[in-house]
C-alpha cells in the first residue's frame, strides 16, 4: 500500500546494494580510519595501509583460509545496522546492544579514540563514516 496520507515516508530500497560483498575501509568524518585490532580492540588510525583496517569481505573465502576476520569468530557484538544518511555518510548501530531504549553507534572522536555507546547519536558527525574500497 501507499505511505501516502498516513504521515509516515514509504520504505527505501536499496536492492542493488545487496549481495554486494567487497572490502572496504571506513573513514570517519573525524578523518580516522577505523581499525579494529586482533583482540577486538577499536582505535582511529591515519593511516590507510594499516593491518585490521579493513571491514567486510566474502566470509566463505575467509573461512576456507582461516584467517582472523572469518565468519566463525563474528559474535553478536560485531553485527551492525548500516544506514545512508543524508550527508552520503554511513551510520552503523549495534543490531546487539542499546544504552536506555537508544541504539549504540560506531564512533570515532576527534582524538581517534571510541566514544562510550551511551554518548553517541546517529546526528553526531563522530558516527559519520565513508565506505572506500579496499583495492
């Protein structure tokens, strides 16, 4: 049916971005990349080539080379809702935790340091990332 005369905007589709499975880095809007290391750790770095920069990928070739990064070692904690905003830039909310009924986004300070989840919001430039191919 319509959304329209009920207030509320029809939903968005975004059908030829699925299945589109390629590396990327994300670059915040605090000019980081997000690099997350071995342990799981989450730190802003300026360096593109830096190791654990990278995010996304075909999990079935991960899987068969056993790298870290394979789908066997992804828990709850790594699953992410992404969402294109206005800007061009992409926000990413925990699909697992939320702080007080609010969802928990990804950010990067202008220090390159995490931000508490409770602190974020998707308005917040902190939790604005660019998605650039990894070549």
């Amino acid at each position: 049916g319509s959304a329209t005369g009920t207030g509320r905007r029809p939903p968005r589709s975004y059908g030829h971005l699925e299945g589109d499975v390629r590396w990327r880095r994300l670059f915040s809007a605090t000019r980081f990349f997000l690099r997350i290391d071995g342990g799981g750790g989450v730190e802003g770095t300026r360096w593109r080539e830096r190791p654990g920069s990278e995010w996304g990928g075909d999990r079935d070739r991960d899987r068969d080379r056993e790298e870290p990064g394979s789908g066997a070692e992804f828990s709850p904690n790594c699953k992410f809702m992404e969402r294109i905003e206005e800007n061009g830039y992409n926000t990413y909310a925990s699909l697992h935790w939320r702080h007080r009924g609010r969802p928990m986004f990804l950010s990067l300070n202008s220090k390159g340091r995490p931000q508490r989840g409770g602190k974020t919001r998707r308005q917040h430039l902190s939790t604005h990332f660019l998605p650039m191919l990894v070549s």
